[in-house]
C-alpha cells in the first residue's frame, strides 16, 4: 500500500493541488518500509490524481482538497482523506493506528 500526504515542508498541505510536494510512505504489515519525497509538478485541472495514481497511490491525505479533484480519486480506486492537519510524521502514525478515519470533505472555495 502506498500513502500520499500533500505536505509544505514537514506538515500537512492545507490545500492539495498547491503543496510543495507529496511525501509517499510505503507500508506493508502496518510498518513503513520505505518513504520518498516527489516535488508537486503543477496544479493543472485533473493531472494531479493521474499523477499519483501512476505512481500506484491507494490513500491520499490532506488539508482541503476541491470536488471535481475527489470525484477524480474516487473514480482511480484512491481513498481521499481531507481535513488532516499537523506534522506528517505525526499523521503517518495516527493512520497507521486507524485514528484516521476516510473523510472527503471537499474545500468550499472549491465548487
């Protein structure tokens, strides 16, 4: 499995499409076994969740994130959770504890 978190700098991204990059965590048996950074290559109009989805992405976490973007997830097979904030070394773990819960609650800047 391969959790994204959009994050600036070592926290959580408020706003998905313009983080600074997102931080992938391999997990396999509730252990991360493997993390890499990947620079955001631009906010463009559905290329982000293609963008994740070929670097084979199951879950993303972040900040807010708009509809049409989590409509875009839903239809790629990627689990979206939205309102997360913090350190993302702290939410790496409350996720793999089960503390964090599926939640898509779009951005109403974002209709």
């Amino acid at each position: 499995m391969i959790i994204a978190i959009a994050a600036d700098g070592n926290e959580v991204s408020m706003h998905f499409g313009r983080c600074e990059k997102y931080v992938l965590y391999e997990i396999k048996n509730k252990e991360i076994i493997n993390k890499k950074e990947i620079l955001n290559p631009g906010h463009k109009p559905f290329f982000l969740p293609k963008f994740l989805a070929n670097k084979n992405v199951n879950v993303l976490i972040t900040g807010e994130i708009g509809p049409r973007a989590i409509d875009m997830f839903n239809s790629l097979n990627i689990k979206v959770i939205s309102g997360v904030n913090g350190k993302i070394e702290n939410v790496i773990k409350r996720y793999l504890r089960g503390e964090l819960a599926e939640r898509i609650e779009p951005c109403n800047k974002h209709k």
